[in-house]
C-alpha cells in the first residue's frame, strides 16, 4: 500500500465494517466479498457481541442481520444508536426477501438502509461504499461546522474588542476623558477667570477637595454658571487626573434605555442588543462620572445609583455577575434637592450619598465685579478662533455688559459678547453692538425656528441664484434662528466654527 493510500481515510485498507450474523457461513460469504475489496472485516454473532465489539472497535460501517435469538438485530440497532460511542455508525440491515415488512420498523430505529439475502455482489459493494461516502461528507461537514463555529467565536470576541475600542475613542473624543496638556489649561483651575471675593471662595472648594478622590461631589448652581468647568478642574486636579472623566446630562437620557447606558449591556439583553456594551460606570473606571441636572433623574435610576455608590459594583443588563468599579460622582443641580426630597421626587438617601461635600456656585448678578474679566478672556478666545487681534471694549459697552441681570449667567455673557463680535464685523465692541437675548420667550411666541425674526438685510425671498449671495443669506438666517450663536449656527449649517468665522 502506498503512502497516499495509508494517509487516506476513505481508502478501503483504512475502513473497518463489521458484520453481524447467528449464521457463521453467512458472515463468511459476505465477509470475503469485503475482504477482497480491501475492507478490513469485524464478525459477531450475536447483537450482544456486536454492542462490545462496536464500542471497543468503532467501526466505519455496521452490517446487521434482522433475524438474530436472543437479540434481533432491530433492538440491537436501538441500542448502538442510544450509546453515544456508537450513535453515528451507520447500520445496513441484512434480510430475507420475505421479511422485508420489519424494515420499516428497523429504518424507524435507526437503520440507514437494507440488503437482502441471498445478497448480490455488486450491490453489497455499491450500498456499502455510498454509505460510507455519506458518512465521511458528513463527518467532514461537522468537522468544518465545528471550525466555524469556533472562527465565528473568534470574530465575535474580536468584534466585541474592537466595539470596546471604538467606546472607548468615542468617549475620549466626545467627553475629553483624558486631558491633553492644552486641556489641562484650558479645563484646570488655572483656566478660571475672576476676581471677586465669591470667586475666590469656589476656587478654595475646590482645592479643598481634590486632595480627597473618593469623596463625591455636589455642586449647586443656575445654568449657566460653570458647573462643568468645576467638575472637570476637581477632576484634573485630583489623583484619578489620568483617568477617564465622562459627563452624563441626566435630563437628555432616553427613558428606555437608561438603565443600559449607566450600567451596560450584554449581547442579547434586549431586542437589538447585538454586542455586548460597557456603561457609562464601567467607562468612568479610575476616574470621575459627572452627573449633570441630577435632580431630573427618574426615581427607578436613583435607586439603582443609589445601590452602586454603596456596593462599588454595576452589573450590566441581562448579566448575573457584578463587576467593581473605581468611581468617584460629582453632581449638579440647578433645583432645590432637599425640597424634592420632600416632595418625593428625589431619594433622600441618595442625595446624602451624594452630598458628601458641597460646592455652591453664585449666579454671575452676584458678582458682577467678575465680568471684566470675563468679557476679556471670551474676546480672547473668539480672537484666536477667527485668527486676529481681540477687539476692544469701549467703556459703553463694558457699562451695558455691568448693568445686565444675566438669567443665563456666564454662558449667557459668553453668547452675547460672541453675537457682538459678530455685529461689529472685525471692530472694536460697541455698546449698540452689545445685544442680550430675550429673558424668556412668551408661551404664545411662534418657534424662532419656523419664524425667525428676520435681520435687517435679510428677506423671506427665495435664495438668489449666485452662490456667494446665497451663501451670505443661509449664513444670516442661521445665526438669526440661533440668536447669534456660532457654534449653533456652525452645527445647522454642516461647517466648523472657523469656517463660519471666516466667512
């Protein structure tokens, strides 16, 4: 026999059959024709010697006689096929011509197929060989169903690290979770901006408590005032610094999904969970999670908040395992928590886990001497986003600026000198150039977005057909619908800041 032959599973000399007969002659006829096709034969005379002889040798291929004492060959058929070293062995039933009304019963218990006595040749050797072709296709069928598997186990894990990867880069570029040199500026303490005696109180807080990273945070303010700005420097200038820092408006989460977005996911969890998915916690790992407007947390998320701040551990939806995690919290609010509590409305328990020190942020009206400064740093800024020198702010204006009660606070400051940077088209600030945006909008005011209140040089006619007018119209309503909001109106518009700047 040659190498190739040795090395070939389906080659006669490499197969094994074993025939099962009370009639020793039988085995003998049918064995020799086998023999001479190269087959290596197996005999048995009885089903109980076939059973022990078809475990220990493990045949390609079983030939059973039907009519068998003690035994028959149906039964003995059922028993290979219920023991699982013998299950997948084919079985050819041997059978008298006139006992062929068993068959059904015996293809019923497990038999692939029949021959009948006394047997020709040819067909002995072609039943034989399709059968055990069929048994090889399927046997390499489920070797390569098995390796599939295992490489679509592959694909998912690698699939899964690439998702936590991309999670990852997304909360990185979207939240600033790590800070660069040029953020560490811009976001720490050195980046604040005032001079007032209630300033200086806000920046003792929070040099105060960076030195103490475990301990939450609750910071206390209007809108407007700066409350990220302070849970960023806490952050940076605490120990966690080189951890993620991950902030969370708790007022912009959607209602079916917030228990997945805090806490994670795994695959299957829910209707379209195709991956598995970290939350925000597993995310905020080693460093900070900030809870922007806690206080519009639904009461269901609060105690399940309420349970990781005690445990240290997230368990995601649709997991059975908890997983610990190093977070500290820091909340804002702009409402009264105490008063919610009371109302039922916010859990007290939380707020106590949460207020384990305090930050009260003055709205800007109460320290007014801080808006010079202020002023100075935002004409700064856009100075450098428009590539020229800061404009100056002449005295009227900086009078105008003082006078102004700032319902929106720095934010508002921060719009309103932007808008006059706008107005004065490359100048120097005006006081006609200062423009505050409306306090409140009355309940009965159409949306500014359906009916912008139109510039003076901008009409509700169709867009002209020359490009570069067109351009200027799209630009002057877009800042018009967004009261002079650059970034606003760079997002409406598909551009960048700097763009919009330039034009």
């Amino acid at each position: 026999m040659s190498k190739s032959q040795r090395t070939n599973p389906s080659h006669p000399q490499n197969v094994t059959i074993l025939v099962v007969d009370d009639v020793s002659a039988n085995i003998s006829a049918i064995g020799s024709v086998l023999e001479k096709a190269g087959y290596r034969v197996l005999a048995a005379l009885s089903g109980t010697a076939a059973i022990k002889a078809a475990i220990k040798a493990r045949p390609n291929l079983i030939l059973l006689d039907v009519l068998m004492p003690d035994m028959d060959g149906i039964e003995t058929c059922r028993q290979l096929k219920s023991h699982a070293d013998t299950a997948e062995i084919p079985v050819i039933f041997l059978t008298a011509n006139d006992a062929t009304d068993s068959l059904v019963v015996g293809l019923k218990a497990g038999g692939v197929d029949y021959i009948t006595k006394p047997f020709q040749v040819d067909e002995v050797l072609a039943r034989v060989d399709t059968h055990l072709r069929l048994r090889r296709l399927a046997s390499e069928l489920a070797e390569k169903n098995i390796a599939l598997a295992e490489k679509n186990a592959e694909l998912r894990a690698e699939n899964q690290r690439r998702i936590e990867a991309e999670d990852a880069l997304r909360f990185t570029h979207e939240k600033l979770s790590l800070l660069t040199e040029e953020e560490a500026r811009r976001w720490g303490v050195p980046s604040f901006v005032g001079q007032s005696e209630l300033f200086g109180r806000i920046l003792r807080d929070i040099r105060s408590v960076q030195d103490f990273p475990k301990t939450n945070v609750l910071l206390h303010g209007e809108s407007g005032t700066g409350k990220e700005l302070v849970a960023r420097a806490v952050h940076y200038g605490s120990p966690r610094r080189d951890g993620p820092f991950i902030a969370v408006n708790c007022s912009a989460l959607p209602q079916e999904l917030t228990e997945s977005l805090f806490f994670g996911h795994v695959r299957g969890a829910f209707t379209g969970a195709t991956e598995s998915r970290r939350g925000y916690f597993e995310h905020a790992h080693s460093g900070t999670l900030f809870l922007d407007e806690i206080g519009d947390m639904p009461l269901t998320l609060q105690a399940k908040l309420l349970r990781v701040l005690e445990s240290g551990e997230v368990t995601a939806v649709g997991a059975t395992i908890p997983r610990r995690v190093d977070v500290r919290i820091i909340a804002a609010t702009h409402v009264d928590l105490p008063a919610k509590a009371a109302a039922g409305e916010f859990r007290q328990d939380l707020y106590y886990r949460l207020m384990h020190f305090r930050v009260l942020i003055p709205p800007l009206r109460e320290r007014r001497e801080d808006i010079p400064a202020l002023a100075k740093h935002f004409l700064e800024r856009f100075a450098i986003e428009m590539g020229r020198q800061p404009p100056t702010l002449h005295c009227e204006a900086l009078e105008k600026l003082l006078a102004y009660d700032y319902p929106g606070n720095i934010r508002e400051l921060k719009n309103t000198l932007e808008r006059a940077v706008i107005h004065a088209a490359g100048g120097n600030i005006q006081a006609q150039h200062i423009d505050f945006a409306p306090a409140r909008i009355s309940p009965h005011a159409p949306p500014a977005a359906t009916t912008p209140n139109p510039l003076p040089h901008q009409d509700t006619q169709p867009l002209p057909f020359n490009l570069e007018q067109a351009e200027k119209v799209l630009i002057e309503r877009a800042l018009n619908i967004c009261n002079g909001n650059i970034s606003a109106a760079a997002r409406m518009l598909g551009v960048n800041r700097a763009k919009l700047y330039r034009k």
